[in-house]
C-alpha cells in the first residue's frame, strides 16, 4: 500500500506530460506515472507525423534525437493518382515515437515524478476519504496505489475511464480501423507526406505515407468499417502497397484505433481526469492526437494539482479541466467533426475534379485557402457544403 | 437482469489479436476488457450486436453460439 497525490497511468504524450506538469507545479507533491508496457513508447502504434507548431509548446525537435525526418511538403493524391503539391514551409516532423515517449517520458522522471514501467493498473475503487483505491500489478507483485487523483491516459482502450464511470464509448461511424507497414527501399519524395483520399482505397479515411528517411516511410491507411465492401483495414492496406510500391519490403507492421470523434461528454469526474486518446481529444478530420494528447496532458497536470493544493479534488473542482480543454482545442474539434461529416457526401470524382483546378494554380500559390475558395467556384456544389462548416 | 441472453457473441482469436484496443469502446455494453496478456470478452454481458466485428483491423473478431 501506497499513498500519492496524483496517479498517471499511461506514460504516452498525455501520460508523462500530465505527470510533468503536475511534478513540477508543485515539488512537494508525490507522482506516480505508470506504464503497462515494458518499455515506454514501444510497441509503436502510429504513423509518428506532427504539426511544427504544437510540438514547439513542448520540445524544441531541431537536431533532437527523437526526430526522424523534418516535413516541408504535403502532397494529396487524387483518387485517380492526380497529384497536387500545396505550398508549405514548416509543415512538421516525423517523430521516432519509441525516443520521443522516453523522452517526454524522462522529462516528467527529471521533474520529481516516479516512473513505473512494466507496471499496469488493474482496477480502481473510490475509498469514503474520497481518495481512488488502485489496484496495480508490476514486476514487484501486486499493489495498492492510494491517489487523491488519477489521470486515465491510458488510450484509446481507456480502462481508467470506464472504472471511474465516465462513458467513453463511441459509435461505428467514428471509429477508423488502421493498419500500417514500415516500408524499406521505396521511392518517394522524403520531405513529403503523402496522402491519398478514394472510396475504393480507404472508405471513410484516407491512405498516407510518412517518410522515417531517405527511401524508409510509415506506410498506411485508416477505414471506416461500416462504408467498408467487406474487407479489414489490414487487406485495403495490402492492396494500396501492391499497387503504388510493389517493390518495397514490409520490414514492421501494426494496427490501431483512431478515434474520430469529438471530446466525451465528460472528461471528469470526482478525484479522476481522462486526456489524450482516452478522452477522444484527437482532430477528427485529420485523426492527429499527439499535440492534442499534450496539451491535455498539461491542463491534466496543472489542474490536479491546483485541486490537490486546495484540498478539493471533487468533479465539481476538476470540471475546470474539462472547459480549459474545451476552449483550447475541444471546442475547435466541434468545427472539424461538422467538416468531416460535410466531406463524407463527396464523392471521388469530386477530388479527381477539384485536384486538376488546383493544379491550374501556379504551385507557390496553393495554400489551402486558396484551394477552398478555388473549390467554391469551379464546383458550385460545394457551396452547401461549405456552408455547413460554419453552422 | 435481463433474462434474455443473445443467440449469438462475440469471440477473439487470441493468435491473430494484437491487443490494440479498438474494439473497446466500440461495445455498448462494455463487455471487453483488456489487460497485459489477453483480450476477454465477457460472454454473459455480450448482447450479440456485432459492431466489434467489423472493425477489427485484423479480423480477429468473430460471432459464435453463446
């Protein structure tokens, strides 16, 4: 038995940053992060791509050793194979995820927090002192961790979630199936991402290819089951390499849940936070969760902290979470799930259409408000549609 | 409790699982859990609706006779 402020479990990006934040507002408070896996950030389950500017707020990736390749173009293909180049500058980077989360990782041990790999949370009770019973399992037997908080950033699976009674549940049509290969001696443009839209490739997703280096990229592809002809995310996937790079090895393999939703109803309750995957904070349009993962983990760390500092950790006190999330990006993801809802009554010959009008602009001049407003005019049918974006 | 019980479950096929979690939070009646080593599906609370099968990337999931 063993008494803590505030429990992490999941040292992903939410994990460790929550742990982080909540470490180092107050050096006197005892954190605990726990991480199921024996190695943080193994086995991976990502295409490792994130936004420049979101992963500024938190490590500075220029010559880091958990970057594998820097991004400065983003290149859309067509259902038809069209390509369309858009003009970016710092679009992003492609993270090594197993360095980056033993990095972040290492950030919240140098903070004060305690770091406990190999040890997963089996379950959890709420004791009438208010403080959350939970039952731990790891390489020194079985434990009881006291916490006066737990932050559930336990993914997109969210153990932690359902034991506290949050409703973490999400419909068919929000959830995209993804598989993706590590694929060796391919040709492709490697300070690119590359991704790819089409009924008949990824139903209710998109494919893409993430470049790790020179001839190397996280190769994959995201569905949604219920648009699917039958096949599993695993077979479009197969068949999209088999066609566009048959010659590359598949040397690794993996498959995942992406959330494409909005945030849960709610992402607390008393004495318990949930952020990151586990709280469904992902971009549903573009099923990015890393930067998103971490700025809850932030409000996760600070907030329980503030509670615990106060001596109030009930719901009531942790709903201010909840609506700092909901403000920052929760709010925002709204807008983007009303988008994504609006694209899924286009069809492929409206980007097979759209993807030759961008390509009569002259190439430094696509950024994508211009290829919106250029979208409206030579495709009037995208008018309601782009109304919809903004109700 | 609901004396009814489904014709039909849910079962996983450990071999092909890769423990990824996305069916989780696909079960309305939260009847798979996951832990360090399996998958399991809770058999009794499992009310046949089928929406794990589908999206399973790796067609681990399948129905049986409950």
């Amino acid at each position: 038995m063993r008494a803590v402020d505030v429990l992490v479990v999941g040292a992903g990006p939410a994990g460790s940053i929550a742990a982080r934040e909540a470490a180092r507002a107050s050096r006197g408070l005892e954190v605990v992060l726990l991480e199921r896996d024996r190695a943080v950030g193994a086995p991976v389950r990502c295409a490792e791509g994130v936004g420049d500017a979101g992963l500024r707020e938190f490590a500075n990736p220029e010559g880091a050793p958990w970057v594998a390749r820097k991004i400065t173009r983003v290149i859309f293909l067509a259902p038809d194979d069209t390509e369309v180049q858009v003009a970016e500058r710092d679009v992003g980077w492609i993270l090594d995820r197993t360095r980056f989360d033993a990095f972040l990782a290492s950030e919240a041990v140098a903070a004060g927090a305690d770091l406990q790999v190999g040890t997963e949370a089996t379950g959890m009770t709420r004791e009438p002192d208010g403080r959350w019973a939970v039952t731990v399992r790891g390489p020194g037997g079985r434990d009881v961790v006291r916490a006066r908080v737990v932050i559930g950033a336990d993914g997109v699976e969210t153990m932690v979630g359902r034991w506290a009674g949050l409703d973490t549940r999400v419909p068919a049509r929000d959830m995209e199936s993804c598989a993706q290969y590590v694929v060796q001696g391919i040709d492709f443009d490697p300070d690119a991402i590359y991704l790819q839209f089409g009924e008949d490739i990824a139903p209710g997703g998109y494919a893409w290819l993430f470049p790790k280096g020179e001839g190397v990229a996280n190769v994959g592809l995201g569905i949604v089951a219920l648009k699917s002809d039958g096949r599993n995310a695993r077979a479009y996937l197969d068949a999209w390499i088999a066609r566009r790079y048959p010659r590359g090895a598949r040397t690794g393999y993996t498959v995942g849940g992406v959330i494409v939703h909005t945030t849960v109803r709610q992402a607390y309750t008393d004495g318990v936070l949930v952020a990151g995957d586990a709280a469904h904070m992902i971009n549903p349009l573009s099923g990015g969760g890393i930067v998103n993962a971490m700025k809850a983990g932030r409000l996760a760390g600070r907030t329980a902290a503030a509670a615990i500092c106060t001596g109030d950790t009930s719901a009531g006190r942790l709903a201010a979470y909840h609506r700092d999330w909901m403000q920052l990006l929760g709010d925002d993801h709204l807008k983007y799930y009303r988008i994504k809802q609006a694209l899924e009554h286009l069809d492929d010959a409206f980007f097979n259409g759209l993807a030759r009008t961008v390509n009569a602009i002259p190439r430094e001049k696509r950024t994508l408000g211009r290829i919106f407003a250029h979208a409206l005019v030579k495709h009037p049918q995208m008018i309601p549609v782009a109304a919809r974006f903004f109700i | 409790m609901p004396s009814v019980r489904a014709a039909e479950v849910a079962v996983v096929d450990l071999d092909v699982c890769d423990r990824c979690g996305l069916c989780l939070p696909l079960c309305p009646p939260e009847a798979i859990h996951l832990d360090s080593t399996a998958l399991v599906i809770d058999r009794v609370a499992c009310t046949g609706c089928r929406k794990c099968i589908a999206p399973c990337p790796v067609g681990a999931l399948a129905m049986t006779a409950a």
